[in-house]
C-alpha cells in the first residue's frame, strides 16, 4: 500500500480544524510535518496554537517543525520553506489549507474583511505555490493539494456571499492554471472538498449558523488528502475532487464513523448541487 511515510508536507492553517487533521494523518504514516500558521501563543477564542498541534504529530508518530506563518507575506513563506529543507531535506507536498471566511453580503462585508478573505485564500495560495514549486520539482513524487471548491459560475453560490465565493474561487483557479502549467513537469496539483459541512472551530465561530451536530469530523478530508496525495503525481492532477468520492474509490462507502453526531442529518456543504 502507499503510504506517506518519509515524506514532507507543508500545510498552511495546519494548528487546528482541517490543516491539523491532514497533518495527524499524514503523521500516522510516519510523515514529516511542517506546522505553518499564525498562531504562536494560546488565542481567547480558537483551540490550539502551533506548538500544540506538532506535539500531537509528534505523538501521532511523525515529526513536525512548528513555523510561525502569516500566508500573505511571501518573505516569511519563503523563510519556513527554507528552514522546512534544512530541517527535512526538501518538500514533497504542499496543502493549501489556510482561508479565512465571511459569509456576508455585500453590504455587510468591510473591505478589511475584503482583504483578509482575498490576502489568505487567493494571495496565499499562490505565494505558498510559488515559492514550494522549485522544492517540490526536486521530489519523487510532488502533490500540491488545495482546500477549494469545483468551479460551478452559479450565480446562487454568489448570491450571500459574494467576497467568500470570489476568494475561495480564486483558490479553485489557482488549481486549475497551476495543474496545466506544471503538468510536465508531474507536479500534481488537485483541489479537495467536503461534501458536507466539516466542524471546526471556524464554523463554530459563525455566530451560531451551523449546527456542529449536522456536520461531520475533519477525519473525514484528512483521509481523502492522504488518498489523493499517494497518488502517481504524473496521472493525478487537475482535479476537483469531493471528499466522499475519494474514498469511495479507496473501498470506503461507510462514512457513518466520520459524524460529528452520530445519526444526525448531515449539511451538504457550499458550493455543491
């Protein structure tokens, strides 16, 4: 079986929800984790810092190198990236997981939040990209994986949250540019999302829009992520895959263990029919 051992992952938003999920699968398999996200010191409303999260890799059987990173500055990706080599030896995978989300209209979106939707999703997708492609072209077998949703110009995933759906496109179109640009040189490069709303402590901070119990585990991303990114990089690229469908393939179609709530209904997540 493939496995992900020896291998290492740059994971941006990696301290907690998603980011830390992928990270404590791939640790499983005895991978080599770089922790890359802004929170240093315990914050008052979010768990976890990047500290804590390497201790769990660490005690989840990989190695991890806690980086303190902001993605919308391209000089500190660049310096966690080198220090990622030096400590490491290189990089193997990069997941594009930090994003920041406001589920506002127009008129209720200020143009910081504006920003910060656009500097994190978009900007630091590209910029994390941009400056791992030159390791990763030294690989075996390089994957740049990206948290983002298939392109679908509905005009309904527009509608309530036109700066949201803009910056997490932006994602998608960094997925869809990269994977052809980069594809002889077998860099895969592939986008994954949840079929279902995922409880983290992001949706948990939407003033109470989400029920956490009609969600389902991180679990269930991290799974499909090591799935994807075991993969022959040469073959698998350019797709927008969906969680569910991932590990159907792998042989998975009972996802009943990954609810938050077990026998709860389940919210289908944004920007899926």
């Amino acid at each position: 079986m493939p496995t992900l051992k020896g291998k290492t992952l740059f994971i941006t938003g990696a301290s907690r929800g998603i980011g830390k999920a992928i990270a404590l699968r791939a640790a499983a398999d005895g991978a080599n984790v770089v922790v890359a996200a802004k929170t240093v010191t315990p914050h008052p409303k979010l768990p976890g810092t990047i500290h804590t999260a390497a201790e769990e890799i660490e005690a989840a059987g990989g190695r991890a190198l806690p980086v303190p990173v902001d993605v919308r500055f391209e000089d500190r990706i660049a310096a966690a990236a080198a220090q990622a080599a030096e400590t490491f030896g290189g990089i193997d995978i990069l997941v594009n997981n930090a994003s920041a989300i406001s589920l506002t209209g127009t008129l209720a979106t200020p143009m910081k939040r504006f920003d910060l939707m656009f500097g994190v999703n978009v900007r630091g997708t590209y910029a994390c990209s941009q400056v791992c492609i030159p390791y990763l072209r030294k690989s075996i077998n390089p994957h740049i994986l990206t948290i983002s949703p298939p392109l679908a110009m509905d005009p309904k995933w527009f509608r309530n949250h036109c700066a949201y759906t803009m910056a997490k496109y932006g994602m998608s179109m960094c997925v869809l540019g990269m994977a052809e640009e980069f594809r002889e040189a077998g860099i895969g490069v592939n986008a994954l999302w949840p079929r279902t709303v995922i409880a983290t402590a992001a949706v948990a901070m939407l003033g109470g829009a989400v029920d956490l119990s009609n969600c389902r585990k991180p679990e269930i991303v991290a799974d499909a992520a090591r799935a994807i990114l075991t993969r022959d990089s040469r073959t698998c690229t350019g797709n927008f895959f969906i969680d569910e469908e991932v590990l159907a393939a792998e042989g998975i179609t009972d996802f009943t263990p990954y609810a938050y709530e077990p026998g709860a209904s389940l919210l289908p997540d944004l920007f899926l029919d």
